[in-house]
C-alpha cells in the first residue's frame, strides 16, 4: 500500500518536474542544439532506468516473500522474448501475462 | 477545408493506431493504482497532473516499496528525462507561436503526439508552424482523451477486482514489454544488460538508491558504447 503522504508530495513535485522537462526548450524559443554527449546519454534513459527498475522484482518477488518463483520469472522472460522479436509493446503484455496466469494455474 | 483542418486531420488519422497501445496501458494504470491504495479522484489527479504513463508507473512501483520521496522522484523523472530531447527538436519548429500556444504544446508533449509531428513534418518540411501545431493537435485529440477515460475506467475496474489476481507483476510484465521492442542496437542492448546485472548486484543498497547507480552507470555505458562504435566506423 502507498503512504498518503507520500503520494501528496509526490504527484505534484512529478507533474511539475514532468512540465519543466517538456517546457524546457520549447518553452524558451530556444533552438540551441545541446552538446552531443547529452543527446546520446538522453537515448538511453529508458533502457536503463526500466530493467534496473523490475530486475529485482523479477527475480526476487515481493508477493512470494523474496523466494524466485518459476512462474514470474518464465513470464518474464516470455514478455522479454516475444517483445524483442515481434517489436510491439502489446503483444509482449498479452504473452507474458498469458503465461504468469497459466503457469499460476497449473501449479497454483 | 482549411489547410489547418487538412493538418489536424493528418494528425488525427496518423496517430489513431497508436491507440492500440495507449488505451490498454491507461487502463492497466487505473486498475495497478487501486490496487496499489490509491483512490479514484487520487488516481485521476494523477493521470491528469503528470500525463506520463511510464513514469506513472515507475513512481507507483517506487513508492509501493517505501522508497523515500526523493528517490521516488528521482526515478521518475528519470524516465521522462527522453522528453528533453524532445523539447529541442521541436523548439526551432514552434519558436515564432505565440507562448501559450507552446506553453500548451508541453503539456501535451507525449511519446505519440511527437512522433506523429516529426514524422509529419518529415513528408511535409514546408508546413507553416501553424499547420504543423495542427499536426500536433491532431495526434493529442486522438489520444489524450482516451488516455484520461482509460484510467478512470481501470480506475474504476481495479476497485472491483480481488488482490489476490498476481497484479503485483502487471508492473514488471508492463515496463519489460516498453523495453523490449527498444533494444534494436548493441549500445541499447549493452545499456539494459548493465541496468539489470548492476540493479541485481546493488539490490541491498538502502533506500532503492541502487537503482539510480545502475541506471546512470547503465546509460553511460550505452552512450560510451555508441561512441566507441562510432569512432570505429569513422
């Protein structure tokens, strides 16, 4: 469960840093182009802020008490697998979750 | 028509598959939210204040683990760090509107609504700035409404369903899947095998401060990666 008062502080310190990065430069007419190694360490925050944000969560889940479970982790592999070799987001969803609900149900 | 109407139009129409993705992801937002203790007005703030999936989620993961305020923002803001990039590729397209008009435009700046523009603007390069706000417009219309109604409706679901359904890995299965389709390139693959490898090895770090190591660390090594590739190439 969420701690209110974190959530309160947090939802509008996140919308009003969200907003900043968004105004940032179209806000300010600014056409400056930024210095190169900003621009490709900016191509790869998603994939490194993602993975290192389940990871842990994968392998050593919260619901089963720490203990891997085959379950979530084949399910995430699933997700990983057909994400990568079908390129859509919706797919690899329906396939991993397809997957956590029947290994869940055999040895449920 | 107008050729601002034609513009909306395009946006419109050149952002409607994209609603294939948007409207479940909102959805799944709603339900992961009450489930996660959140109620439905919190929810909905929340959706309508920020109006960024991923780092919706990345806050709601972050703060179900009791991670202090300053860590949750930090990795939320993180993953909306990819819009600065977006901030300036548009800005020299829109400098000349008027400041509420941009103003607005950043609100709205979203994964789909950019897309849509730069790949509009690509066919059409002599679009005035007006036609190519249209263009923009055109693509929010088609998916920031869906976007709110979604994640009232999951919202509203997730109230209904039992806890005892594993949505506890709708989060992970959710953020694996946004990855996945990314990593088309050795640097993106190098930058998210450091982000796990590192994120599992500074697991008992305190404070889920381990993560932001293996982040940073991580996207260093995709640029330096890429640098190194292409100084090889040259």
């Amino acid at each position: 469960m969420i701690d209110k008062s974190t959530f309160w502080i947090v939802m509008p310190a996140l919308a009003a840093g969200t907003y900043a990065i968004r105004f940032s430069f179209l806000g300010t007419l600014g056409a400056r182009p930024l210095p190169g190694w900003l621009t490709r360490s900016l191509r790869y925050t998603a994939v490194a802020v993602l993975p290192a944000l389940v990871a842990p969560g994968v392998l050593w889940p919260a619901a089963t008490g720490g203990e891997t479970d085959p379950a979530r982790l084949s399910a995430a592999l699933v997700t990983l697998a057909v994400g990568v070799a079908t390129r859509s987001t919706m797919a690899a969803i329906l396939a991993g979750g397809g997957t956590l609900f029947a290994l869940l149900a055999l040895t449920g | 028509m107008t050729p601002h109407r034609t513009a909306f139009l395009r946006g419109l129409l050149a952002a409607l598959p994209m609603v294939v993705v948007v409207g479940p992801f909102a959805l799944l937002f709603g339900v992961v939210a009450t489930e996660a203790g959140l109620n439905v007005a919190e929810t909905m703030l929340f959706s309508v204040s920020v109006f960024a999936g991923a780092s919706q989620f990345a806050a709601l993961q972050t703060m179900q683990e009791n991670a202090p305020v300053l860590v949750v923002l930090a990795t939320a803001l993180a993953v909306n760090l990819r819009m600065v990039m977006y901030s300036v590729t548009l800005a020299p397209h829109f400098g000349e509107l008027p400041l509420r008009s941009r103003a607005l435009m950043a609100y709205f700046l979203v994964d789909q609504s950019f897309a849509t523009t730069m790949a509009e603007i690509d066919r059409r390069p002599a679009m005035t700035a007006q036609e190519k706000r249209a263009v923009f417009f055109g693509a929010v219309v088609a998916v920031a409404p869906l976007w709110f109604l979604a994640s009232l409706a999951g919202a509203l679901i997730g109230r209904a369903i039992p806890p005892d359904y594993a949505l506890d890995f709708a989060l992970p299965i959710t953020f694996l899947a946004m990855v996945a389709p990314m990593l088309r390139s050795l640097p993106h693959l190098a930058a998210a095998g450091v982000s796990i490898l590192l994120s599992l090895l500074l697991a008992g770090m305190p404070y889920g401060t381990g993560l932001l190591v293996a982040a940073s660390i991580a996207m260093a090594a995709g640029a330096g990666l890429e640098r190194w590739l292409e100084g090889r190439r040259a």
